[in-house]
C-alpha cells in the first residue's frame, strides 16, 4: 500500500473527530479534507544493496466554516501523528520517523468565511531499491 494510503486510512482509522473521511488528493468543493504528497521528497542516504533512507513531505488540509472545528480536528491529526509509533505498511519499505514541522496552522480565510488550515509533515522511510528503479 502507497505511503499516502496508509496515512490517510490510519488517520480516518483511529482520530474520532474528523469532519468526514479523509480523502487522497487536493483539497476542492467536493473535497473539503484531504492529504497529498508536497514536492520536495529526497534520498538521504543509500547503500551499495539498494537500500534507501528517504524523506517525503506531505500536508493535510480541511477547508471549514467553522474556526473552532478546524483547529481542534487538525490539532487532534497532529496529536495522533506525534505520537504515532507503527504505521502498516505492505512491507516495501519501513517508516522510521514522522516530523511534523510547523504545528498546524490557519492559512486563510475567504471572503465569504471559509477558513483553510494546513498541517505539514515529513515521513522519513527506509525503501529497498528494485532493479530496474530510477529511484
């Protein structure tokens, strides 16, 4: 399972206040909650096997009405990732650390009072390279 699966199903699994379901891809009318992957992913470090550490950044956005609600579900999305210890995965590579960095934050708030909060992280991940991967 994709990296930006198994932390969208673990947040929906296991935070109790979300707004609705946690949805893969960019944010829009239809989809006011959602995770993606932000560019800026890098190799670390790697090894002559193949093995690799490397750092992928992500970000949660929910677009609300409502001040209140958007800071205490991206704060408790915060909380459970600072204290997150074991993420499933499908076995091709192994999370070893989640930064998140700045804590979540309002972004903007329209004119007609929608409100955008953001909630930035990193998953460090030690992936083994295939044969035939350019990465």
């Amino acid at each position: 399972m994709d990296l930006l699966e198994c932390l969208a199903k673990s947040i929906n699994d296991n935070v109790k206040q979300l707004p609705g379901k946690l949805m893969l891809g960019y944010i829009s009318e239809t989809k006011p909650f959602a995770i993606y992957a932000q560019p800026g992913s890098k190799v670390i470090s790697a090894d002559y096997d193949g093995t690799q550490l490397k750092e992928m950044p992500f970000e949660v956005a929910l677009s609300t009405n409502s001040l209140g609600q958007g800071d205490s579900v991206m704060w408790s999305i915060s909380n459970y990732l600072d204290n997150l210890t074991k993420l499933d995965t499908d076995g091709t590579y192994t999370v070893e650390r989640l930064d998140i960095q700045p804590q979540p934050f309002l972004s903007m708030v329209d004119v007609q009072n929608k409100s955008l909060f953001l909630l930035d992280f990193s998953v460090q991940i030690t992936a083994k390279r295939t044969q035939g991967d350019l990465n």
